[in-house]
C-alpha cells in the first residue's frame, strides 16, 4: 500500500513465494506487492508524489531460491510487445485471466469497498470471461481487454482515469484476483466509478501484474519532461524529421478563486504582480487554454488534462509538485479562438503546501508554480504549460475591499514538427515551448497612443534557433540557424592603413578615443581587427577581472544543467560550436557559468548565450568576459533582465513612440492587424540581434552598440521596419509574425543588404529617447501613486469598517443598558403596586373592623336600653352595670399598663422596621449609583465615538431621556423612602 510518511522506511514483508517492494530515496512511495495495493494513478494523486521523474528502483520478483511454481505455465506473462491487436502501444500481456463483471461504486478510493466486491463476484461467477489484459509501460497507454479466443479488443481503459488498484489478500480465496476502479465520464458531475474484477489461472502471477500496473503510474513519456521549460528532444531526433516545424500561440490565463462561505468560490485579487491569499482557506485553480493563433491557420484540440501541479517556489524539482484534484474540466468556443477549462482543488492543509498556508512578512513575497499537463490531438505526448508566479499570503479574516478581476495571462509559443503519419492525419512532435511569462497589459497600455499591451516574444526566457541543419540555407518556412554565415576576414589597403593609424594614436593614450574612430566603426570593424578594437571601445583594461575569471569558473552553479541544455542549440550553424563537447562549446559553458557565478542577482540567462558566443569567436575566454561584463554592467543590457523586466517595458515603450514617429503607417497597420513590438522587438533587444540573424550583420550590430550604446537597438530595429515596411503592409497577423521570424533574417544574409541597413540605421536620429523615457517614468510614478492611493483607500475602508463594527457594539451595548434600566424600573413599578395594594387591603380590613365595632356598640346600648326598662330586669342590669363599671375600670387601669408595655414593643417593632427600611434603601441607592456609573461610561464611549464618525441625533435623544428618567427615579425614591420626624404633639 502507498504510504505517505516520509520519515519512516518502509519496508513490507515479502509473501511465501516472493514479492516487489518498490521504492525512491526522494520519494514517499513504497509498495508491497502482497498487500492491499493502493495505487494512485497521475490524474487523481493527491499527494505530492508526483509521477513525473521518479526513477524506481526494482528489487527482482524473486530470490534465487524461491521459483514461482509452475514457471513453464507462465511464460507468456512476461512477453513485452511493441503493439497487440489493433493497438498500438508498449505493453505487458498476461494470457489466462478471467473477468468476473463489474461492479459501479460510490467511494473508488476504498479499499475495503473494492475487496468486498472482489469477493462477493469470486464467489458468485465460477467461470468468467477468458481474456488477455495488455497493461501499458508508461501512463500515457492504456489497459486492455481482449477476447481470449479471438483475440480481438473487448475494452479499453485510460491509465490517467484509473483510480485505484488491489488485488487479493495472501492466503485467501481472493489471492488470485486483482481489481482497479476506472472513472467513466468528461466531468465530475457526470462521473461515473466503475469496479473492474479479474481472476488469474495461475495466483503467482498476481504480484507481476501489480508490478506492471505499478510501472505503468509511475512511468510517464519521456517527452513530458522534455517539454519543460522549452526543453528540446535530442538532436538525433531532430535530424531525422522529415517536416517542418509549425508554431501555434497560446494563451494561459489563470485565476486563483477561495471559499467565500457561501457554498461557492470567488477570484481572490492580484495586485501588481502576486495574487493575495488567505490562509486556511479551501481554493481554487483556474485555468484556461486559448489558441490565438497558428502559422498554418490549423487549430489544436485538447482532448484532456493530464494533470494540474502545483508547489511553492520557482524551479521546483518534478518530484516537489502537488498534484491537485480535477473538479472541473471543459472546453468553450471563444472570440479568439477554441478554449479549454481546467479546475483544481486546491487544500491548504496539505503538509506538503504548508509554505502558502503561512503568512508573509509585510515586505516579502514567495513564488507559486503551477504546472498543466495536456493531452493534444495529433501531438504524440503530453505538453506542460509552467507558470511562475508571486503570491502573498494574509490572515484567514482578511477583507478584501473592492477590487478589478485581474487574471494572469501568460502566452506560451509552440513550436511543432510534423512527422509522418499512416493514417495522413496532422501528426507532431514537440519541438519547442516559449514562453514571455506571465504579461501585465495595464503597465504596458498606458494610454498614449494605445502602447503594445504585453509581452508575448518568445526572446525572453528562450530563443527558438533549432531547425533543420541541411535546410537553414534554402528558402522554405524554416527559420534561419542561429550563427549562419561565413565571414571574411580580407579587407582592403586603404582601411588597413586607416585602421593601422587609428590604432597607433589609440595605443598611445586608450582612455582618449581618436576622432577618427566613430566613422570608422560605422563602416564596419575589419573581422581581423574586431576582437581587439571591441575590447578598446568596451575600456577593457582590466586585468583582475582576467584572474577572477579563473577563479570564477572553478565554483559551482545551480544554473549548470540549463547552461548545458543551452549552449548544444546556440550559434548550431557555426562549426565552433557544432559539436556536442567540443572546445567551443566546452568554452561557451565556461563563460556562462562564470557570469552565472559573478552576476547573482541576474544569474544566467538564455538570451545571453548568444552574445557570449559571438565574443568568443573573436577573443579568448577571459577577454570575452571581461567585454560580456562591460557590456552587461557599463552598457545597461543586464537593466533588461532585472524588476520583471521594467527596463524591457521602457525600452519597447520607446520603441513604440520612435514607429509612431518615423513610421506612422506601419505603426497604424500594426494596431490594425493586433502586432505588437513585443512579439519581435524584445528579442531583438536582448540578444542584441545575436539569436536569428547572419553573423556578419550580427558583427556590425556589437560594433556600433560599443561605439553608441542602447541607441543602436533602436537605429536597427527602425532601419529593420523601414527596409521590410512595404512587405509587411500587405500581410495579416500571422504571416507578419512568421515575416519577422523567417523572412527577415535570410533578407539580411548578404553582405550588401546588411552593410546598407547599418548606414540607414546610423543616419536614424534618436533626439527624443529622453523625452519618451521621461513620459514613461511619469505614467509609471502616475500609476505607482494611483496603487498607494488605491492601498491608502482600501486601509481608510478597513478602518471605516472596524469603526463600524465598534458602532454596532457600542449599539448592542446601549441596548442592553436600556434593557437593564426598563427592567429595574418596571421591577420598582411593580414592587410599588404591591405595596400600595396591601396598605389598600389593610385600610379596608381596619375600616371595616370600627364599622362592625361601631354596630355592635349600638345594638348593646339598644339592648341594655330594653333591658333597664323592664322591672325584674332593670335591677339585675343596673348590679351588672355596676359590676360592669368596676370591671371595666379594673380592666382600664391592667389595660393602661398593658398598652403602655403594647405601645413600648411596637415603638421596638416599628425602630426595627424603620432600621430595614433604610438599609433596602441605602441598598438601592448602591444600586442606582452603579447604573447611572454605568450609565456614564456608556455615555463618555458614545461620546468619544460620536466625536469619530457622527451619530443619528435619535442616540443623543435616548441617551438624555434615560439620564434624565434614572435621575427623576431616584429622587422620587428618595422622597418616598425618607421616614416622617415624630413632633411633640403626634400621639400614638
């Protein structure tokens, strides 16, 4: 089973009959072959193993002395064919297997729900269907399925749709059976995961079919690689194509989109150069592929996506990808032409992604690369879109405020050989990816004159100079060999005399240039005498600069490998430099790793392999640097390659200005046709003319850019534009395109042509290079203050936001005091209505009391009244007043002390009482005190806040009218609550 942790090897036991355990130091893969095998197929790995450049090592399938049994009944196992049946493919094929059915699953990925399915079909189907299964070398095959009788293709099953493999448990009645799951379907919506079952004759052969199936993911064609980064195939290919090479535009435009918490996902903003990201949030990789154009009008099919990578950093190693999830593929037909959609999943949970789950410092920045393999009709393997990219990583709560959609837009140049096919259908080969990097047409379309919006040139990262050997000289469509042309090194009489002079006088004094050497350089350097006067007009006399050179080319590069690849496909047509190991090459490799070495902020760059080789044919090695430094450091050409190209911008900005100036009709027809001067200008300007033109015009070109400087690019390119300008008013977009690329170069082989483009280019005026640098430093600075105010505003909105959310607190907590105060005073209203209602009940009670009392005094006396007027009874009434008297006066005078004891313990009573009444009442007070601090605070908050963003004049109103009734309140409970003073004539 694949096993993820990196930490720990991983080694499984072998089974009884032997096994394979396959594994990489660098990579966290190991399988063992009599498990449960996972393996996970390239369009569905979710982990950072990617298959690309993963160099397996095998262990043998069996020791020396353990023999698979019954060896001679499987000797067809291991039969490697080219091709079986009808198709066409490297492959294994194991005769005497049994398919038992298939089965649709929910989970593809499950084990235990694909070895259920194993056994409840083994048990169920005791004869299958006899077949051969044909399982592919490498990831871009197939695996299938032949009748076994006839041999005939029963089924075909992708590699990059399986998306996992098992096969039985050892020692089980499953032991003989294997199984994959494959996704039928074009999208995840419709996908559809169906579970193949297949059952061996012979159960040994088990473990070779995972070994196959695991060779098969891990194997990937050779041309996948090799279409990195413009890699090319090696030149035995390439002498054996019989066709021309085609080269078709892409576009790549990629978004990157996150969780909004909505159930959906939003494009996250890009700022200048790097997409702004949050931590800890689900996103999302969105690309989509355009052709835009194509020199034989032929548009290019995208069948499928192989796979999309990503992984923090530049430069990354294949095995340091992340492979994402597909969530989404499609195509959609544009204005511009056939576009393909592709969506990744991206978790930033992953460990291996943990770099862009971290927040950056507020200065810095990291790079994202992002890597899309693709699937072409009619191209024989894979090709790989590469994008490098800043990012810039912020707290998961960030908000964004409003913000333009910018997407990254990167064109890519596809250079294509035709070979031959049987079925007479377009068939390619992959020659060559160019790519600008990633383009900003807002930096370059500043508005004057609708400036060339993007840089789509293929000069920038790579130079195209591989065609055809035995073809550069002809007239066809190919385009001509970097270092075609043979330059003569005879000069006449007069000029060696008037070179001879000039080099006396300059030998004289060297900081002094003789006033003859300006015309002299213009009409072109003798070749014999180029290397030495190059060296005087470059002021190169230094001599440590020779010794540290020798120093230099002793260290170590990281740029070695692309020096390597660079230099078998720089100046091809020169015999220097034509064979693989030579001295020239060995030389050029030098030079470029000692400025690789020296200049690390440049380091080494692709374009400058041409110039290096055009120095060395003409000085030593530590001449040639000393000029290469010169010419990079004192001449400015190294500015081109710095801050993302900013000079670059500047340069075909002014380029622009000088065609609208000198060349108005062609200026015109350019914006017409959607030509821009990056296409052919940036090229020009960083190789210094030196990638696609003959050598001798190439020589004129270094003379007078030592003699002038910068000026000169500009002189040429006019003269260049203002010789081809009538042929180029004819031609539509693709053919200027292939003008500049093909045409325009063999115009310039003979010496004649060139030597009457270098006096048109010297007599070209170039008075106004300030002015449009000026111009263009000004919208610059312009755009650069429209970014600061654009950040001032978004943090004055970030403010405005979190005053905001104080509001609402500060709100909700008024409302929670007023709460509090409505409920205190609606529990003091009530705690009053209760009171006054039991005084009420009382009132009454006492009141009805004297009412019966005052009844029953009078039907006494009415009694006793009847009673006296009787004659028997008047006596007896009168002993029982008398006795009545005595009784009640006894009774009046115990009753005197009685009430005098009474009236003392209720005055205790009543002192108790009047003691209770006023500690609830300095209770209350407490209380009250701490509601109106409270109350106070919430009123000096409000106030201050007030005082920063201005309030609705209804919180000043409730504000004052809670103060005012919490004031009112507690006097009115004061007044209430303070006791009446006993005067001197209460009675009790």
């Amino acid at each position: 089973m694949i096993t993820e942790d990196v930490d720990r090897p991983i080694k499984e036991a072998l089974s009884p009959v032997g096994g394979t355990v396959l594994t990489h130091e660098d990579s966290p893969i190991a399988v063992s072959l009599d498990d449960s095998v996972e393996i996970t197929s390239p369009a569905s790995m979710p982990r950072s193993a990617s298959p690309i450049d993963h160099p397996l090592k095998e262990i043998p399938l069996t020791s020396p002395t353990q023999e698979l049994s019954s060896s001679d009944d499987i000797d067809e196992i291991s039969s490697l064919a080219k091709f079986s049946g009808d198709v066409l493919q490297d492959c294994t094929i194991f005769n005497g297997v049994t398919y038992l059915g298939t089965v649709t699953v929910n989970a593809p990925k499950s084990e235990t729900e694909i070895q259920r399915n194993m056994v409840d079909l083994n048990e169920q189907i005791v004869e299958g269907i006899k077949v051969s299964v044909s399982i592919p070398s490498c990831s871009d095959g197939s695996v299938v399925m032949y009748d076994g009788a006839t041999n005939t293709v029963m089924k075909k099953y992708e590699v990059c749709r399986i998306t996992f493999y098992a096969h039985g448990k050892p020692e089980s009645n499953e032991a003989a059976c294997f199984a994959f799951t494959w996704t039928h379907g074009d999208s995840i919506e419709s996908s559809i995961f169906q579970c193949h079952v297949f059952r061996c004759d012979i159960p040994e052969a088990v473990g070779q079919v995972s070994a196959c199936f695991m060779k098969a993911f891990q194997r990937v064609p050779k041309s996948l690689t090799a279409s990195v980064n413009g890699e090319l195939p090696p030149e035995t290919d390439l002498s054996n194509n019989v066709g021309g090479t085609q080269m078709f535009l892409l576009e790549l435009t990629m978004e990157i989109k996150e969780d909004d918490g909505k159930g959906g996902f939003s494009s996250v903003p890009r700022d200048r150069d790097f997409f702004k990201l949050r931590c800890n949030v689900e996103k999302q990789i969105c690309l989509t592929v355009t052709q835009l154009a194509s020199e034989s009008q032929q548009k290019l099919e995208v069948k499928r996506c192989f796979g999309v990578l990503i992984a923090p950093g530049r430069h990354v190693k294949h095995s340091d990808m992340q492979l994402l999830d597909m969530v989404l593929l499609g195509s959609d037909k544009g204005d511009n032409g056939n576009c393909f959609v592709i969506s990744g999943q991206w978790n930033p949970k992953e460990p291996a992604l943990n770099r862009l789950n971290m927040e950056t410092p507020r200065e810095e920045k990291i790079f994202l690369t992002v890597a899309v393999d693709l699937v072409v009709r009619g191209i024989r393997e894979p090709i790989r879109l590469l994008v490098e990219t800043h990012v810039k990583v912020f707290p998961q709560n960030e908000r964004w405020w409003y913000f333009s959609k910018r997407s990254l837009i990167q064109p890519y140049f596809l250079h294509l050989k035709e070979v031959p096919s049987s079925d007479n259908e377009p068939n390619f080969e992959v020659s060559n990816i160019e790519t600008s990097g990633p383009i900003d047409r807002n930096r370059l379309n500043l508005t004057l004159n609708n400036l060339a919006s993007y840089i789509r040139s293929p000069s920038i990262t790579s130079i195209d100079t591989l065609t055809p050997r035995d073809e550069y000289n002809s007239d066809g469509d190919e385009p001509l060999l970097s270092g075609t042309g043979e330059v003569s090194k005879d000069c006449t009489e007069v000029e060696l005399e008037s070179w001879s002079d000039v080099l006396g006088k300059w030998s004289i004094n060297r900081s002094t240039r003789p006033k003859q050497v300006p015309a002299l350089v213009k009409q072109g350097i003798p070749e014999a005498l180029r290397g030495e006067v190059w060296q005087r007009l470059a002021k190169c006399d230094d001599s440590s600069v020779m010794d540290n050179y020798r120093i230099l080319i002793t260290k170590e590069s990281n740029c070695e490998a692309v020096i390597l690849r660079d230099i078998n496909r720089t100046f091809p047509a020169h015999e220097m430099f034509k064979e693989t190991g030579g001295g020239g090459q060995d030389a050029l490799f030098r030079l470029s790793k000692a400025y690789a070495v020296h200049d690390t902020e440049v380091g080494y760059c692709q374009g400058l392999s041409f110039l290096a080789a055009t120095l060395l044919l003409h000085m030593p090695e530590e001449q040639a640097f000393c000029v290469l430094l010169k010419i990079m450091y004192d001449y400015g050409l190294r500015e081109l390659y710095k801050d993302g190209f900013e000079c670059l911008y500047l340069r075909l900005y002014q380029l622009n200005r000088l065609m609208e100036e000198h060349l108005p009709q062609l200026y015109q027809h350019f914006r017409d046709k959607g030509v821009e001067t990056h296409m052919f200008a940036s090229q020009w300007f960083l190789t210094l003319y030196t990638a696609r033109f003959p050598l001798y015009f190439v020589f004129h070109i270094i003379d007078v850019f030592l003699l002038q400087g910068t000026e000169t690019l500009f002189q040429v390119a006019l003269a260049l534009l203002t010789m081809c300008k009538k042929d180029l008013m004819q031609l539509d977009f693709e053919s200027i395109l292939k003008y500049f690329r093909v045409t325009l170069p063999k115009k310039c082989r003979h010496e004649e042509v060139a030597r009457n483009l270098m006096k048109l280019a010297v007599t070209i005026k170039m008075k106004k290079l300030k002015k449009y640098e000026q111009e263009f430093l000004a919208f610059k600075e312009a755009q650069e203050s429209a970014d600061q105010y654009s950040n001032e505003l978004e943090r004055l909105k970030c403010e405005l936001m979190r005053s905001e959310e104080e509001k609402k607190r500060l709100e909700d907590q008024l409302s929670q005091v007023k709460d509090m105060l409505k409920r205190e005073v609606q529990k003091a209203e009530s705690d009053n209505q209760k009171n006054s209602a039991i005084i009420n009940g009382y009132k009454e009670v006492c009141q009805r009391l004297d009412t019966e009392q005052q009844v029953a005094k009078t039907s006494l006396n009415q009694l006793m009244s009847v009673i006296s007027g009787c004659e028997r009874c008047g006596e007896l009434a009168q002993k029982m007043a008398t006795n009545s008297n005595a009784v009640s006066n006894k009774t009046k005078k115990a009753g005197e002390d009685n009430s005098e004891a009474q009236l003392l313990h209720r005055i205790t009573e009543l002192e108790l009482e009047l003691a209770r009444a006023k500690l609830g009442q300095v209770e209350a007070e407490c209380k009250n005190q701490d509601l109106t601090h409270k109350l106070c605070s919430t009123a000096a908050e409000l106030h201050v806040a007030r005082s920063q963003a201005a309030w609705p004049p209804w919180i000043s109103k409730t504000l004052s009218s809670i103060k005012e009734a919490a004031v009112h309140k507690t006097m009115v409970q004061r007044r209430e609550s303070a006791p009446l003073e006993p005067t001197e004539n209460t009675t009790v």
